[in-house]
C-alpha cells in the first residue's frame, strides 16, 4: 500500500507539488548467511520444527520450515535501543509453542534492557524494561539457558542474570523479585549460567553458577536450596595433560551448559573459563537425580572413536555445547571448547550409551589428511537447495588475531570454533544443527556416524545475518552493484545480492574498514583493512584490484605509521582515473561499540601514491589526519576533504591541496565530514552536515549552498541514480527530514529533487537497530544499501510495479 505523500516545508515555503514521491520499499537482506557468533540453538518440545537461533549482536530468528529460511524477528529496534539487539537468553513455554520470552541486551555497559514477550511466536512483542542488566556480547554468552519458564506455572520465569543474581517473575516476564535465599548470586557480570526446572517433579529446579562447585538445587521451588552433592569440585588429573605449562583457570571445573533428560540423568559440561574463547581445560559429567551418583563421561582416548588425535600441543580446551535427543534420553551430542589453534581442532561427540561412549564426528567428517584441522569439503558449505557459501573458505589464509576462522588445509572449510551452540532437533534425532562463529552447519544424517561415516553436513543459516556493515561501494559500471566491507569477515563483491559470495582473496583482512573505485574505471578497486598477518612481500592492509575484486595485489609498503598489528588502518580513496590513491590512518568509527576494538595509537597521513605504494607523498598544503576524504568520481586527480573547518581541493593527485575557509566558500563552521562526490559529473559535492543539513557545490567547492530547509539533519549522505526523466541523482540521508509529523523520526530518507523534498525510506518495522551507513546505487533509481551495526547489510528497493 502506498503511503501518503510527505513534504518536508523547505523554509515555511507554501505546499509545493511534492516532487518525491513516496513508494513503499522491499527490504532484503545482502546475503552472507550469518557473519557472526551463533549463540544459541533452541528448539520447541513438543511443536514440531519451532526452533530459534540467537545471535550476541543480530537478535533472534525463527526457523520457517516452509519458507526453508531463518526469519529475523527484531528489526524494530530503533537507532535509540541499538543495545537491545542482542539477545542474552531465549524461553520457550512447554504448554504454549506461541509463547517466546527473549531477555536482550548486548552490554554490562548499558542499562537498556528488556523482555520481549511474545504470543505469536515472535511476529509482534510486548516490550518490558529489564530491572537488570544483560550481555548477550559478553563473556559467557555461550552458554545457558539462563532464562526458563516454569512448567508448572507457566506464567512465572526465572532467569540467572549476570549482575543481580537468581531473579523471578510471576507475571510473565513484566516485573522480578530476587530469589535472595539463593546460596551464590555471582553478580560478578558472568554470573548464572542456567535454570533448569524438573518438567516431572514440580518444585524442582537446577541452577548453574559459573564457578567451581557452582552446581545447586531445590525441590520446594526455592524455598531452599542445595548444593548438588558430589559435583565434580576438582580437577581430574588424567585431563591436565600440561601441568607445568598451562595450569587450569580456575580451581576446579565450572558448569557450562545442563540438560535434564526424561530418565533423570542430568547431563553438564564444564569448562575452566566462561568462554566462548580461553577456555583451557574441562569436561562432562552425569548426575544420576535419583542416586545422586556422578560419572565423569568426557570423551577421551579410551571411550571414543577415532582416538583422539596424537599430536595435541596445547590442553585440550574445556565443554560447552550440550544437547540431549528429546526422544531417546541416553542419546546426546557434547562439543569441546577452545582446541584451538589445532591441530585437534573443537570436535563434536555423539553418544548413544548415555556418554559411556563416544563417536567423533567432527573427525569421522573430516576427509583423510587434514593432520587434526577438521573441516567440511569446501563443496558441503551450501544450503540444502545447493547454494553455495563460498566465503567459508575464509580463502585458506593465514590466521587472523584472536579469531580462528580460516582452516590452514586448502579445500576444507573449517569444522567450527566456538560451537557452543547444538541441537538435537526435538522433532528429528537425525537433525543436528550446530552453530560457529560464523555460520550454522546441520545434517539430516546424524546416524550415518554411527557407522563410522560422515554424515552429509550442509548450511542451515539462509536469513541469518548478524555482521556489522563497515564500508559500502557501489560503482557505476562493471560486474557487481556492491562492495562490501564488514566487520571479522573481510569483504565481498556481489554479483547477485541474494546469494553468499566468495570472500575478497588475500590479503584477508579481519575487519575491511575502506573502500573506493575508480570513477571512470569502475573495475579498478581499492581496500584497507587489518591483517594480522605480517608478510614479507608487501603491505598486507591494503589492495588493489583492476578486475573488480577477482585478483588483489597488496600495496608495496604500507604508509608510515600503520603496520601489521594497526587494528585500523584508515581511510583509501583513488581518483577518477585509478592512477592516484590517497591513504590517511585517521579512521572512521562509525559503531561507537566497536571503538574500543579498533582504538588505535598512530594517526598519520594523508599521503598519496601513483606507483602502489613504492613511494609514499606526504603533500604541500594539507596534513590533517581526517578520515573526511574523498575523489571526484569524473575528474582526475581530485580528491576533496573538509576538515577542520576548512574545504581542501587537490587537482594534483593528492600532492598539493588549496585551502579554503568555511565561510569564504558558503560553508558553515563545522567540524568536517566526507565529501560526497557526483558518480557522472566533476566538480559537483554534498556534505551532510548534522543538525545544519544538506550542502551542495557545483564548482569543486568554491562556492556552497545549503539545499536543505529546516528540519532536516542529515547524519550521512549518499547519492543513487535519479528517478526518470530528471538529471539530479537520488539524495538519501540517516536523519530526519521535518520538525513534527512522520518526518521527525529518525530514520532514511530519500529526496529526488536535490534535498527540497523528502520522503521516508524505511520504517518502524525496518530499524535493525540503527543505519549507521548508507550507499545509494548508481545504476538502480531508488535503491539504498543500509549497512547496520549486527544486522548486516540490508538493500532497500521501490516495491515493483510502481517505477
Ligand atoms: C539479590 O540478592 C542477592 C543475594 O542477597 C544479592 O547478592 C544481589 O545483589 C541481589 N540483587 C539485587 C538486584 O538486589
Ligand atoms: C613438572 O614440574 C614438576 C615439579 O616442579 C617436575 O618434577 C616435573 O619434572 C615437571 N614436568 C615436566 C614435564 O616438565
Ligand atoms: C539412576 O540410579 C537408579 C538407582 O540406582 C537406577 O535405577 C537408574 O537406572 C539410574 N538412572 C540412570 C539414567 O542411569
Ligand atoms: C604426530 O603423531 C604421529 C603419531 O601419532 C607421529 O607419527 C608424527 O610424527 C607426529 N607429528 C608431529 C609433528 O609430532
Ligand atoms: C541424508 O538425509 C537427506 C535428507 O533426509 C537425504 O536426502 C539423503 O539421501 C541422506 N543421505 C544419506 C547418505 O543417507
Ligand atoms: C614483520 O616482519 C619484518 C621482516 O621479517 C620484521 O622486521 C618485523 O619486525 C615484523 N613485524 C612484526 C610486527 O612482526
Ligand atoms: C607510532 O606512534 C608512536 C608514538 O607516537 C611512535 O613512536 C612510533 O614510531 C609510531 N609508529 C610508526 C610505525 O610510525
Ligand atoms: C570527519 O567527519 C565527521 C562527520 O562525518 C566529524 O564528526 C569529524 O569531526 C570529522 N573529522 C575531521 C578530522 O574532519
């Protein structure tokens, strides 16, 4: 449905014809299929394919049998409530398969929290503010479930919480009382791991501390509390297979993840740190409920099969991913944690004699020599209807800091890190899900491990997406509409936007913080990213490619100031006719979360380079670090900056700029910002200046006017093809663009007469939790890359059938 026509009143002026006209949008996600950590996998008891996957900074999904995809359920989260797009701990109602109850917040740092309260499975929510405080991107986010309905009493949930220890509501979620009786609070920002209520035995609850002896229980619904007697409080010596070197971290093993099975069995990994990284050393153990015996169950070189692999240099890393076959109490899946950096990578175990014995299936996966770095045939990363995610590859390249993604053996896509997310799907035994920290893998084929064989692994994250957005492009010719660059995996060019590309080829880069084409030569590209990697040919944190992203060739020398370790090395631009390139370090943030990450020591540049970085030019008349650079897109050799007050002009390839003073050319006195440069005209430039709006020259910056009237503030700006008929490319801004009405909200707009009118682009319903970057298309009118901080890169396009 078509929604009104809005006009934005260019200065009190009277009601002009509107001349942008207000098209309802589609919003598809850019396709990666995940990006990030999968947190958790849940799945409904009794309601046949409900499953829920959350995410630490992309919210929660449901599983669409149908529609064979995962649907993201909180997009409405506003720019104001970014914290709210993660989810620290899913419940579902075993009486009630339309009831979801999700705590979210992504920091201890902030105090937006809430519950999302569902009836209709997560289509809408009733939100309520958290009286604590929540950290689904913190330590120990794998593990869980702290949050849990009580059976009995579905209207009462209890949640074990980081900072305010074990904590109650009668009132489905809306308000909570602090179980102040109970023996251990850890309110320590780790906290209470699990919840866990006996659906036999009313009154009966188990609740995991993540500390050692951290095991307790009631069986009057709290009146009092135990501590579960003959827990495992020391650790087992046969597992310290590195004493002198690496000492466990903590005093003795710390519950991770429990399931209660339907024989009573209580089934727990444990793990000396709360993970998902650092672990060291754990293992998993059963608790008989009605003996109160203990079994020690970890998997180990007498038990499972294949042996272990011999040649561990390192302790073998603690348990965490648990998950019980809802039909067969004796059946269930355990995953180590933090065997990295291999070889004896992470493995899955799988048993069927309630841990007595144990299959691995990670290595009964893995294709003979790959020396203990399992993985899947790169041909298996696919979905089930045979698309392939090419990127999971990671492209073979070296290991990247702290993030072990890439598989050192050519051909294999690493089997996981960080699976701390598994499910026995409760509706098939033979359906396993499990997730990384990047994607999730599952089979239909569990059982074929049974028979030593590898079962057929695929993709089962298509509509997933939770990477953070940190640099677009989008030329004006050549094979793809889209670059993309994004924060931990690299960055992709699109040929088809619905469809997983391969990653960018080495040099692989852990973030790709800038990117820019060559306006007249769209296929020559350029890059800058971190690289942990320190190579001996060159400079492995930028590259350049004349082929559109196929083939990359790294920068002779990177500029100085930035080297390997330099977690951001700035901004890159190339002129008009790809032979200059400027590089300044001063970098852009644009996820003020991501700041302390990216914190960085050595500012430097610009400089320019006709030779890729065999000589460096440090230029005349302009050597402010600023991240607010750009190049004219037809003009050769020129490249703008407004910075400090000042409009900086290079017609030299960035060896010399002129200065200008703001006022002496129509700008206002303001900080800076990145000049937005015409895809099919020299000389012609928008700066979005804040609350002061929308600037435009025709003249390379010697004379400027404000386009804009009041009321709108523009926080970035980007320009797209124009609509038919006219010659001015479509404006769009992160803003708002009115002083009351629809118009006020914070949102993306879209002008098509050069900023005198505006219309709404997205609406509450499409927020994912704040548009922080937004790339018009040159080629496609109306088309808007939103790039978000958890939720990917989203195109907007004018619904067909309304050109
Ligand atoms: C709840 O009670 C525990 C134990 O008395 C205490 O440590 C904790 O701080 C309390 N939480 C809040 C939010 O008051
Ligand atoms: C470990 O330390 C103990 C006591 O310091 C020592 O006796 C033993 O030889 C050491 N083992 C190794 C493998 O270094
Ligand atoms: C637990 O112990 C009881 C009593 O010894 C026994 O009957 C039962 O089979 C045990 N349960 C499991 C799951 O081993
Ligand atoms: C790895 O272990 C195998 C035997 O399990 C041995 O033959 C081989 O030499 C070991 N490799 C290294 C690098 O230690
Ligand atoms: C694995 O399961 C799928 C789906 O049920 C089936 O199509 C396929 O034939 C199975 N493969 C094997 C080797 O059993
Ligand atoms: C990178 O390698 C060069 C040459 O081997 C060496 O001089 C330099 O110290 C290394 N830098 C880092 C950060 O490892
Ligand atoms: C980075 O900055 C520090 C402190 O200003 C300086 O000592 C160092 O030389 C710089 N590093 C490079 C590679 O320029
Ligand atoms: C760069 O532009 C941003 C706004 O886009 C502004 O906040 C910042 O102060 C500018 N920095 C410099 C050094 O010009």
């Amino acid at each position: 449905m078509r929604r009104g026509i809005l006009l934005a009143l260019a200065g009190g002026a009277s009601l002009a014809a509107a001349r942008t006209i207000d098209y309802d949008y589609d919003f598809k996600p850019v396709a990666v299929s995940g990006g990030g950590y999968i947190t958790g996998i849940v799945g409904h008891p009794t309601e046949k394919d409900l499953l829920y996957t959350r995410t630490d900074i992309g919210g929660t999904y449901r599983w669409d049998a149908r529609g064979d995809q995962w649907i993201p359920l909180n997009d409405f989260i506003g720019a104001e409530d970014e914290n709210l797009m993660g989810t620290e701990s899913i419940a579902l109602d075993p009486t009630d398969p339309d009831r979801l109850y999700l705590a979210q917040g992504r920091y201890l740092s902030s105090d937006n929290t809430a519950f999302f309260v569902s009836e209709d499975r997560g289509e809408t929510f009733e939100v309520y503010p958290a009286p604590f405080l929540m950290g689904a991107n913190e330590l120990g986010r794998n593990n869980g479930e702290r949050l849990a309905v009580n059976p009995f009493k579905p209207e009462e949930l209890w949640m074990g919480t980081r900072t305010a220890g074990l904590m109650k509501s009668e009132d489905r979620a809306r308000t909570w009382t602090n179980v102040t009786n109970f023996p251990d609070a850890a309110t320590n920002g780790i906290g209470i791991f699990f919840v866990i209520f006996d659906p036999e035995n009313e009154g009966t609850i188990y609740v995991g501390v993540g500390v050692p002896n951290g095991l307790y229980y009631t069986t009057n619904s709290g009146e009092t509390w135990e501590s579960v007697p003959g827990q495992p409080t020391e650790w087992d010596s046969s597992v310290l297979v590195f004493p002198n070197e690496t000492q466990p971290l903590s005093t003795g093993p710390q519950p991770m993840k429990a399931v209660l099975a339907s024989n009573g069995a209580l089934y727990v990994t444990f793990a000396d740190a709360p993970g998902p990284y650092g672990a060291t050393y754990g293992g998993v153990y059963a608790y008989n409920t009605t003996s109160a015996e203990w079994a020690n169950i970890t998997p180990n070189a007498d038990n499972s099969y294949p042996a272990p692999f011999a040649n561990q240099s390192f302790p073998a890393g603690g348990f965490c991913g648990l998950s019980v076959d809802a039909k067969d109490p004796n059946t269930l899946v355990v995953v180590s944690l933090d065997r990295d950096p291999g070889p004896a990578l992470d493995s899955i175990y799988l048993s069927h004699d309630g841990g007595r014995s144990w299959k691995d299936v990670s290595q009964l996966s893995t294709p003979p020599g790959s020396g203990g770095y399992w993985g899947h045939p790169i041909e298996d990363a696919a979905f089930k209807d045979g698309t392939p995610v090419p990127w999971l590859s990671f492209n073979w390249g070296p290991q990247w800091g702290g993030y072990g993604a890439p598989s050192p053996v050519r051909g294999l896509a690493k089997f996981g890190w960080w699976m701390t997310a598994v499910l026995i799907d409760p509706s098939n035994s033979d359906h396993v899900l499990y997730g990384t920290g990047a994607t999730i893998w599952a089979t239909d084929n569990l059982s074929r491990a049974d028979k030593n064989r590898s079962p057929d692994w695929y993709i089962q994250a298509q509509g997933i997406e939770e990477s953070v957005a940190l640099a677009m492009a989008s030329p004006n010719g050549g094979p793809s509409h889209l670059l993309t660059g994004l924060g931990d995996i690299n960055g992709y060019r699109y040929d088809d936007l619905d469809v997983p590309q391969p990653m960018f080829d080495l040099p692989v880069f852990s973030n790709l913080n800038a990117l820019d084409w060559a306006g007249q030569k769209p296929r020559t590209i350029i890059r800058a990213g971190p690289c942990g990697h320190n190579y001996t040919d060159g400079c492995g944190l930028a590259a350049h490619s004349v082929d559109g992203g196929s083939t990359w060739t790294k920068f002779t020398t990177c500029i100085p100031g930035v080297e390997v370790g330099t977690p951001n090395p700035g901004v890159i631009a190339i002129d008009a006719s790809g032979k200059h390139i400027v590089w300044s370090s001063a970098m852009t943030t644009y996820w003020p979360a991501l700041q302390a990450i990216t914190s960085r020591t050595n500012e430097s540049g610009p400089y320019s380079t006709t030779d890729l970085g065999k000589t460096w030019v440090s230029p005349t008349g302009f050597n402010a670090q600023t991240p607010n650079i750009s190049a004219d897109r037809v003009q050769p050799g020129t490249f703008y900056s407004f910075t400090d007050k000042n409009w900086y002009l290079s017609r030299d390839g960035g060896l010399s700029y002129r200065s200008f003073k703001a006022k002496d050319v129509g700008l206002p006195v303001y900080p800076g910002a990145v000049p937005i440069a015409n895809f099919n005209r020299g000389g012609e430039i928008w700066l979005a200046l804040g609350d002061l709006g929308v600037y435009h020259t025709q003249n390379f910056g010697r004379r400027w006017t404000r386009i804009t009237g009041r009321g709108v503030a523009a926080r970035h700006l980007t320009i797209g093809a124009g609509a038919r008929r006219s010659s001015k490319p479509a404006l769009f801004i992160v803003g708002k663009a009115a002083t009351h009405g629809p118009l006020s909200q914070d949102g993306v707009y879209r002008s098509d007469d050069n900023g005198k009118t505006w219309v709404r682009v997205n609406d509450e319903e499409h927020q994912y939790g704040g548009v922080a970057m937004i790339q018009g298309d040159p080629r496609v009118y109306g088309r808007v890359y939103l790039g978000t901080g958890g939720r990917g890169i989203v195109y907007a396009d004018i619904k067909k059938g309304k050109p």
